[in-house]
C-alpha cells in the first residue's frame, strides 16, 4: 500500500471551532481558571485541592477538544489503521531525534546560560514540581491528557491547518507557539524576559511532533510520541 504522507484535512467547522477554543485556552484560561474555581468554591462552599482543580481543568479540556474535533479524530484514526506500519517506525525515530536533538539544544543552553536559573530543563522542573504533590493525578495529566490536547491543537489544528497553504509557515507556527505557550508565563511572573530564551528547549520537540505527524499521515503518531516522551521525563525524574 502506498504511504499517505499528507495530513488529514480539518473541516470548515473544526477550523472555526478550534480556533476559538485555542485563542480561548491559550489566552483567556491562564487568567481565568484560578478566579471560576475561587467562585465555585464559594458557591458550593467546599474547597478544592490543587490536585481536583488540575484535574477538573484538564477533564474540561479533554471534553471540548473531543466535541469539538471528533470528526477529525476519526479520520487520523483511519489513517493510523492504514498506515500503521509507518506510524510505528515514525515513532521510533521520532524518539531517537527527540532526545538526540534536545540533548544537542540543552548543552548549548547550559553553555550560553551558565550561572543563570534558566539552566535547567523547564520540562522537567515543571513535572518534578507536580508529582512531587499529587503524583496519580500528574502521571494522568502529563501522560495521557495533556499530550492528547496539545497534539490536537498544535499538531491537528495549528500544523494541519497551515500545511497546505505553507509547509514552512506551518512549521514556524506550530512550533513557536507550542513553544511561548509553555514559557510566557514564566518570564512574566518573574519579570525577566530572558526566561523567554526557554523557547528553544521547546522548539526541538515542536519541529519533532509536528513532522511525526506529517510523515505518519496521522496525529496519533505524535500523541504517541508525546506521551512517551513525558513518561521517560517522569521516569527520569521520580
């Protein structure tokens, strides 16, 4: 069977629907989130843990992405099933060049910033953080749910939805903004724009994902490589 290296394409309605939930997860729910759940609180007089709000966030989010980009989801699972030969082995190298590469980007970074807190890998400080205080609920978020709704957005959304207009746009795209939308808020509580050098950590894999996914044909390759790649992080950190 010949291999389909084209994406599967988003319909008008995912497009408009998806891009409005990203502006809405990528811009209004960092400030918003904190504030409902301080309300519900209130309403419903009880007090909920860090670990029930982290969970109830990103079960929200699960649901949406699946109402929103079910039609999607089908077509790439088709295309797993089609091709799922070349999705394993795109996984495979994808991994290899994963960590190949970010190893390469996290010694020049330890180089160039040497001395300062950007020297760390945020990836894994962030994960370190949470297991720490709610391990079962992490190993859900990170694994499981988190990959899936970032792939469908960055990779489904964002990548696929540029692909056939430009392949260098969608790239650009997909991996800066995967990449600001993990460090802004950092660099803005801390008040030093230098923090924003962290977007490089996040470039590799962004560029990485996004072409599992358009040399597989289908986004569960970079789910799957997503998911890996944050269990070995916790692996690696507990």
């Amino acid at each position: 069977m010949q291999r389909k290296r084209s994406v599967s394409n988003l319909s008008r309605g995912e497009l408009i629907g998806g891009s409005i939930f990203f502006v809405f997860y990528a811009a209004v729910l960092p400030f918003a989130a904190a504030p409902v759940f301080r309300i519900v609180e209130l309403l419903l007089g009880v007090s909920l843990s860090s670990a029930l709000e982290d969970t109830l966030y990103y079960y929200i989010l699960f649901a949406v992405t699946i109402i929103i980009f079910h039609g999607f989801l089908a077509r790439t699972s088709s295309r797993l099933l089609d091709n799922l030969n070349d999705a394993v082995k795109t996984l495979g190298l994808g991994l290899v060049a994963l960590y190949g590469l970010n190893e390469l980007v996290f010694r020049l970074m330890l180089f160039v910033t040497l001395g300062h807190p950007l020297s760390g890998n945020l990836n894994d400080t962030a994960i370190s953080a949470q297991i720490s205080g709610m391990p079962y609920t992490t190993l859900l978020i990170v694994i499981l749910v988190a990959p899936f709704v970032e792939e469908v957005l960055f990779r489904g959304l964002i990548f696929g939805g540029l692909r056939e207009k430009s392949r260098g746009i969608a790239y650009a795209a997909s991996c800066v903004l995967f990449a600001l939308l993990h460090t802004w808020q950092l660099a803005a509580a801390s008040w030093d724009p230098a923090y924003l050098l962290l977007v490089v950590q996040y470039l590799v894999p962004g560029a990485v994902l996004a072409w599992s996914y358009e040399h597989s044909g289908t986004l569960w390759t970079s789910v799957a490589l997503h998911a890996a790649a944050n269990a070995l992080s916790v692996w690696l950190t507990v």
